[in-house]
C-alpha cells in the first residue's frame, strides 16, 4: 500500500503542473500504468527478491500490466479534479 500512495503522488504532483495530465486524464492513465509496470517488474521486484526472480507467464504479465494502466486510469481520475499549481 506505501508504495501506490508514492506512485499515486507522483502523479498528482506532476498533474499539478502538467494541465495535459488533467485534461487527457485517461490517456495519461494509461500511459502512466505502463512505467509504473516497468518499474515495479523490473527494478523493484528484483531488488527486493533477494537473488530470486520471479515467474514470469505471459498471463502474468497482461493481468499486471492491466492492472497497473487501470490503477493509472483511477488516480489520474482523481488527479484531473485537481486545480493547477498554487
């Protein structure tokens, strides 16, 4: 959970500033999903398996993949109602 509030609020701040991230929200959703993949599979998880990689299945794979684009598509929902900078 301590790390999709990080993720979350990498977003929200660079929605802050960036109008098209609240505008194009879905789009940027979406797009953010899949660094928010990459990252996760292939910096965080390896680093935190201890010299253990983990399966990885083409199901695998698309159920994260989509499951992290639809967490982008939630928290850029909630970020587009967000005014610009103060």
């Amino acid at each position: 959970m301590g790390m999709s509030l990080i993720i979350a609020a990498i977003f929200v701040c660079a929605a802050r500033y960036l109008e098209v991230l609240r505008r194009q929200w879905l789009a940027a959703g979406i797009a953010f999903g899949v660094p928010v993949w990459l990252v996760m599979n292939f910096v965080v998880v390896p680093l935190s398996a201890w010299h253990r990689m983990p399966t990885i299945t083409l199901y695998g794979v698309v159920a994260n993949l989509l499951a992290m684009m639809l967490f982008g598509v939630i928290v850029s929902y909630f970020a587009s109602r967000i005014r610009g900078a103060a």
